[in-house]
C-alpha cells in the first residue's frame, strides 16, 4: 500500500460518523500508542531491556523508521546494545484512523514468530518483550541487513539466501502441519489463528478478488495498461482459476503460514536471512507461502529491465533470480520429504499404513506434485495483485519512465495468467523458467 492510495482507503473503511464527526476508535483499557519520548520512559521500567541497551535512558537514542503499512516501529540504541520495538496501532498506519485494524495482529505476529523460531531457529528475529496490552514486541535490530526488495533493485546477490530460505520454508511449514502435529494439538493452534480475520480478509480482497473487477482500490500504470487491465476483469477462465485459488486460501488448514512472505518480509546480508512480519499468519494452504515468493522473484526478474543502464546491464543478475528459484523449490521440496521421512508425531499418512518404502514414496511425490502446482497458481495470483491490484511493489514502483514500467509489467501479467491457468500441467520449475525467458525474449523492446 503506498500513501497514493489514502483516498481509495477511505472511501471503502470509512468509519461510522455522528453529527458529522468520525466516531472514536475504540481502544482496550491501559492501551496507549507511544512516541518517541514514551518508547523510553516505558523500556526504563523494563529491567532485561534497560540492561541490553545499557547506561541511563537519557543515553538511549530513539528514531521512528517504520515505513510499512500498518505499524509504528521504531529503533532504540544505547551504549551497550540496540532494539526494534514495533507496536500495533488501532488502524492501518498509511492510511489513518479512516482504516481501523484491530490490535490483535500484534498476537498474532508475537504467537507466529514464537513458533517459527522454535522450528527455524536464526532465520526470524530474536524476540525479547511482548506486552500484551501495549500490542508492542521488542525485538532483535537486525544491522546491517537491508530489506531484500531494496536489495534487488540494486543489483545485489546473496549467496546464502536460497539455502536459508528453503530451511526456513520446510521447517516451519512441515512441523507445523498435520505431517508433524498430531491432529488435536494442530486443531487447537488452528482455531487461535482463525481469529485473525482482518488481515486475512486484506489478502482475501486483495489478492483474490479486486484485481478482476472494477475497483476502486485498484491502480496499474496507466494508460500503457488500461487494455491490459481489461483483458484481466473480463478472462472469465482466468477468474473461475483465481476463485478456486481463493477457496482453497479460505477452506485449507495445511500449516502455519507467514501469510505475507515476499522479498518486503525478509532482511539480509551476504551470509545472513531473517523473515520479518509474520502479522498475516493464519493456518492455510502450504503452496501460498511457496508460491507467493516464487512470484515475487519471478516479478523482480521481469523489473530488471527497469533499473539496467543499457540493454543487457544486469543480465547477469537476471541469471542469478532465475537461478534461485528452481534452487528453492527443488531445495524445499526435498527437505520437507526428507523432514516427512524422519521421526514424526501428525496423524497424517500414518507410517503404519505403509508397508515399504515405495507405497510411501508414491504418496508423497503425489503430495508434492500438487502443492507445486498450488504454489504455481498462488504465485501467479500475487504476480497479478502486484501489477493491477491497490498495493504494488518496488520492483515496478521505482522504474520512472512509465512506458518501460509497463513494458515490464505486461510481461509479468503474461506469466502471472499461464501460472495460475496451466499450474497443474507444467511438469517442473524448470519449465516455469524457460517460459520467463521466452515470454522475455518474446517481449518489447523495453524489456
């Protein structure tokens, strides 16, 4: 979501008025949004958190940096160590009290990060405080890692990301499923994270909805792409595939999800990868998690085109995205069997049913060959979101020259559609890649 947008936001959450004036957003008792001045004050009375920063609060620097959409988050340094501290305000951040957002997605994100760092331990933050009434989580400032997004408009490779994501992706997805949970201590997590229904909703909308009919949160370039545009709300095959895509979103319990990760929900450096922001988690399908990052790397290929000096100036980084992603698939869809194959407790595919290893294995490549075909169809559904929808991404946002832009952005559509309608009958990532590159090479002359 970008600030662009405020007035669309408004007029869809618009909250109730009385004699013209909005009705106060309603807030639990004790809670209270701090500023820079009371982010001190409240860490002073919290004796682990004053230590790890060291000295006296009048010492501790405090600076706001949060440039999402839904929290304040500021970092708090003192002499003997720092802190990100992140509280959730009652209503979505770039857009104002015209949007409220209910407090408990802090829950939520505490809850999830919990989880995924007793199953991936080192690839999330370390989290140091949560307090339930504030909504506020003081966790590890990851320095010097930048935002991964930012990184690859830039040009920068990191050699250690695929490998730290594939562990990251098939641990907290398989330990976290009915593969590894037995089925009444999965049912309970479940119906904790049902209550995050908002920010559910948000991707519900977003991703599965808006783009294919008229809106008014939607926006794409424009007028390079109006025609675009309506080819996609009137694909009547493309939105029978979407709606599947989003009943599955809504009816299917695989896992814990991230519910948001993309190459915005990850920081790194060179040797190090942490997922951040896992406020949208929600048990869901497992091929949303995968595909919705697969889309994003497949998005910033297309954009490279965009941010090149000349013709053929970053074909060396395009070479790398296209590199990673077979690396990630292939790489998770082996670690999570290999996690299936070793000592378990779910009440899913019960060893006892399978007398040799064979009957299993066929099992499981059958589980595979959907879940790829599910994270094919999810990824192109973000792919379309990123280009048509309300909140777009850097990748396209940061290429001045509109015509380039769109040139960019047909292509990613082009993919997008074929991902989400041939999902089940492209036999590998492989294939995927050699149709990016042909749908490249096919393209303007932009691209």
């Amino acid at each position: 979501m970008r600030r662009a947008g405020r007035r669309e936001v408004r007029k869809r959450y618009a909250l109730p008025r009385q004699g013209g004036q909005p009705v106060p957003i309603a807030t639990p008792p004790g809670y209270r949004p701090l500023d820079e001045r009371g982010i001190v004050d409240y860490l002073a009375t919290l004796p682990d958190l004053s230590a790890r920063l060291g000295g006296a609060p009048g010492d501790w620097r405090v600076g706001e940096v949060g440039d999402g959409n839904l929290n304040v988050v500021f970092i708090v340094e003192g002499p003997a160590g720092d802190l990100c501290v992140k509280q959730a305000l009652p209503y979505v951040r770039v857009a104002g009290e015209s949007w409220p957002m209910p407090l408990e997605r802090a829950f939520f994100e505490h809850r999830a990060s919990t989880a995924q760092a007793t199953h991936a331990p080192g690839l999330v933050p370390r989290i140091h405080h949560y307090d339930p009434q504030l909504y506020l989580i003081a966790m590890e400032r990851l320095h010097p890692h930048v935002i991964m997004r930012r990184g690859m408009i830039d040009g920068v490779i990191y050699p250690s990301f695929a490998g730290h994501i594939v562990e990251y992706l098939a641990q907290t997805l398989f330990q976290t499923s009915d593969l590894a949970v037995p089925a009444g201590r999965k049912k309970a997590e479940v119906a904790v994270f049902c209550a995050n229904t908002e920010l559910c909703r948000i991707t519900e909308d977003l991703i599965f909805t808006d783009p294919y009919m008229v809106h008014e949160r939607n926006r794409w370039t424009s007028p390079q792409l109006d025609d675009a545009a309506r080819a996609i709300r009137g694909d009547a095959p493309l939105k029978r595939a979407v709606s599947q895509l989003k009943a599955r979103f809504l009816c299917d319990t695989q896992a814990l999800l991230h519910g948001d990760l993309h190459t915005g929900s990850i920081m790194v450096t060179e040797d190090d990868t942490r997922v951040i922001d896992p406020e949208f988690a929600f048990y869901g399908p497992i091929g949303f998690d995968v595909g919705k990052l697969i889309g994003n790397l497949l998005l910033a290929y297309f954009a490279q085109a965009g941010h090149e000096a000349g013709p053929g100036g970053r074909d060396a980084y395009r070479a790398w995205i296209l590199g990673i992603i077979p690396e990630i698939w292939n790489g998770f869809a082996a670690r999570f069997v290999e996690l299936w194959n070793g000592p378990r407790a779910g009440d899913a595919w019960p060893p006892a049913l399978f007398g040799d290893a064979g009957s299993l294995q066929i099992a499981q490549a059958d589980y595979m060959r959907r879940l790829f075909a599910d994270s094919l169809g999810f990824g192109g559904a973000s792919m379309i979101r990123r280009t048509l929808g309300f909140a777009h991404n850097a990748d396209f946002e940061r290429i001045a020259d509109k015509d380039r832009r769109a040139a960019c952005e047909r292509l990613n559509l082009q993919l997008a559609r074929e991902l989400i309608l041939n999902a089940a009958s492209i036999g590998s990532i492989e294939a995927v890649i050699e149709r990016a590159v042909e749908i490249r090479r096919e393209g303007s002359a932009f691209s």
